[in-house]
C-alpha cells in the first residue's frame, strides 16, 4: 500500500481536499518565492526562510493532491517522508528536476 508505513504510524489520514484548498497552498508556494526572492539581497538568512515555506506548501499541497494530509506532531517531517515516498528518496534528495521537460521559470515568472 502506498504510504502505508505513514499511515500505520498515524502521520497521515486519507483526506479528500477541495482543489480549493490544494489551489490556496500552491498560490501561498507562489507568494513566498516571490517574497524570498525581493529578500534575498538584504536579508538572505530570511529570504531563504521563506523560501523553505514555500518548497513545505507545494509539498503540502502535493499530500493533499494525493488524498492525504498530515497529523499529530512534526508535520514538516511528515510532510518531506511523504514527498521522498512520491517521488523517490534518491530523485528528492538528489535535486534532480522531476519534470526535466518543463520550461525553465524565470525569476519573475512564479
């Protein structure tokens, strides 16, 4: 069973998300690189703060896209275990681009 070891440890709970909710994460992923980006410059250490949030919504919205959510404590690790399991450990760890097809985003483009 996909994710079953999540699952069995109460980490995660079938969940049927409105694409709304799935929707909201994605323009929040989209807001916080915008805003990472402008503090790069001044504030790098917090630049790369929200940056962080914005890789943990697109992954939270990913979760959810597959009929799941987090639970309980440490749903940051709940969330990144959950994304090794989708896309393969070595893929996510690695920083190898998922869709090596896509358009390469320009700065301003998210």
């Amino acid at each position: 069973m996909p994710y079953g070891r999540l699952l069995k440890a109460g980490r995660i709970q079938p969940y049927a998300a409105r694409p709304g909710e799935i929707n909201q994460l994605l323009e929040v992923a989209r807001r916080d690189l915008r805003t990472a980006e402008m503090n790069l410059a001044e504030a790098p250490d917090w630049g790369y703060s929200i940056a962080y949030n914005a890789v943990l919504q697109g992954c939270r919205a990913l979760v959810l896209k597959e009929g799941y959510r987090p639970r309980g404590g440490e749903q940051h690790a709940t969330v990144v275990e959950f994304v090794e399991e989708a896309l393969g450990a070595s893929l996510w760890k690695s920083g190898t681009p998922v869709r090596s097809n896509a358009p390469e985003a320009a700065p301003g483009d998210l």
